[in-house]
C-alpha cells in the first residue's frame, strides 16, 4: 500500500489533534483540582459524583432546617423558663398575701407587683424568632394574644385572636419531620392557664380576699408543673435535633471524603503526565515539520 502525502499529513494531524486534546485535559485537572470535567472523563465516577453533590445538597438543606428549629425551639424553652420563674416568685408573693399578718394595704401592694408579673407574661406570649410569633401556632405574623383593659390600663382579660394551635415542621432528614413551636394553647389557654392564674391572684389580693389568695396557691402549683411539663418536651425536640446535626455533620464529612477520592487530582502524576505530552507534542510537530516538507517537493517535483 503506498502512503501518499495526504495520508501522512492527515495521521500527523489527527496524532497532534490526540496528543494535544491529553494536553488540554491535563491542564483542565490543574486548573480545576478535579479529574472529572466532563462525562467522557470517567462516565461511571461522574455518575456517582453527581449522586453524592445531590445528597450533600440535601443534607445541607437539613442542616439548615435543624438548625432553624433548634434556635426556634431553644428561644421556646428560655420563655417558658423565664415564665416559669416568673409562677415561682408570684407563688412566693402569693404566700405573704395569705398570712393574716398581712393587711389589705400589704396585699395591694403585692397586687401591684402581680400585674407587672401579668404584663411581663404577656410580653412573654409574644416572644419572637426572626420577626416570628412563637407561641402564635402556625399564624406566625401577629401576637397570638389580645387583652381586655380597665379604664386604669389593667388588664382584665386576654383571649387568642387566631388558632394558635397549628404545628410548624422542619424535616431533618429525608422524610422525617420535627415540631419546632409549642402552642400557645399549651400553656396560654384553656381552664388552667398562665394569665387567668395571674389575674385571678391580682384580684383577689386587690379585694382583700384571704381566701381566695391561699385558693391561688394550688393554681400557681399546678401552672408552674404545666409549663414545667412543657419544657421537658421541648428538651426532648433539642435533643433529637442535636443528635440529627451530629449525625449529618459526620455524613456530611464521609460523603465529602469519598467525593474529593472520585473527582481529586493526583497533582504529582498530572503534573509529570503534563509533562511527559508536551514533549510527545513537540518531537511530533519536529517530525511533522522535517518529514511533509520533504514530501511535498517531492510530489511537486
């Protein structure tokens, strides 16, 4: 078979084409700090790393939303702490209100420390987590509670002005979701609740009602185990939510060690490989350059 010039310049060319195509992936390695920049790279590495970006996207969203629902949860408990303390100091004030050593004008000025224990409850109802009403249920965008007052500013009665029993979730994992708010029902409503205990208390100790002072007593008890019960709740959601980070956070690392294993550059070989074409490279075009001149002339000639 005779190799005629077109034959040899078109070999020449597509062995330069080659050669220099390796040049250029090499490089991209470099540039890019990863062995897959395209799929004809590696096609099956290049599917299981697309696989293990999506799920390292997803547990990143879940990172997020555990972390969102720990900080609203957290921001629950210390309310409801504070509250808590709150039933405790008031069940201390509402024991000197009983004694009969205490006169009517003693209970009143007790009264007056209660109301200010009623207004503080109440800013307590309307804590807020990035601009949201915790205890507002799923009606995040207004405080959950309204009140009656007096013509002195007292507050005689406060209702829910919406449903404030709906459930707010995140998921922290595929699948699983977590409630992150407690209702205000749980603690602001019903036959026994946080405001009524407090009112009621202010009242009688205003009227001078011994009775009904010692008759508080049993109340301030039972709210304070309410919303002690309610904060045991919430610990238990922290504590979920903190075993879920621990364990995305591990996953997060063994599925970024397995990526950079697929997709990482071996800088050393990449870089001798380099290397190594460049210098096929050049010898080519050197053989290339003394071999078709020849050729040409002599088929001119």
């Amino acid at each position: 078979m005779r190799v005629t010039t077109t034959m040899a310049v078109h070999n020449l060319v597509r062995n330069l084409d080659r050669s220099y195509g390796r040049m250029v992936k090499f490089q991209e390695q470099l540039a890019s700090g990863s062995r897959l920049n395209k799929l004809s790279d590696d096609p099956a590495a290049v599917e299981r790393s697309l696989a293990l970006r999506t799920e390292l996207r997803n547990m990143e969203q879940y990172q997020k939303n555990v972390d969102d629902g720990t900080g609203w949860l957290e921001l629950s408990e210390a309310a409801l702490a504070e509250l808590e303390t709150l039933f405790v100091e008031a069940r201390g004030l509402a024991v000197q209100g009983a004694t009969d050593t205490y006169n009517s004008q003693q209970r009143r000025v007790i009264a007056d420390q209660i109301d200010q224990f009623i207004e503080h409850a109440v800013s307590l109802s309307e804590s807020r987590y990035r601009g949201r009403y915790i205890f507002g249920g799923t009606q995040t965008g207004e405080p959950p509670y309204a009140g009656v007052r007096s013509g002195e500013g007292k507050l005689l009665d406060l209702s829910a002005t919406g449903d404030t029993s709906g459930s707010i979730e995140r998921e922290i994992a595929d699948g699983i979701l977590q409630q992150v708010n407690v209702p205000g029902g749980d603690v602001f409503e019903g036959s026994l609740n946080a405001f009524d205990v407090l009112i009621d208390l202010r009242d009688a100790l205003v009227a001078d009602e011994v009775s009904d002072v010692r008759a508080s007593l049993t109340q301030l008890a039972d709210m304070r185990e309410r919303i002690s019960s309610v904060r045991g709740v919430i610990g238990a959601r922290v504590n979920r939510m903190e075993l879920t980070r621990n364990v995305l956070d591990r996953m997060s690392i063994e599925m970024t060690s397995i990526l950079s294993e697929d997709e990482g550059v071996d800088l050393t070989a990449t870089i001798v490989n380099l290397q190594q074409e460049q210098d096929v490279f050049q010898a080519a075009l050197a053989s290339g350059a003394s071999v078709i001149p020849q050729s040409l002339m002599d088929f001119i000639g």
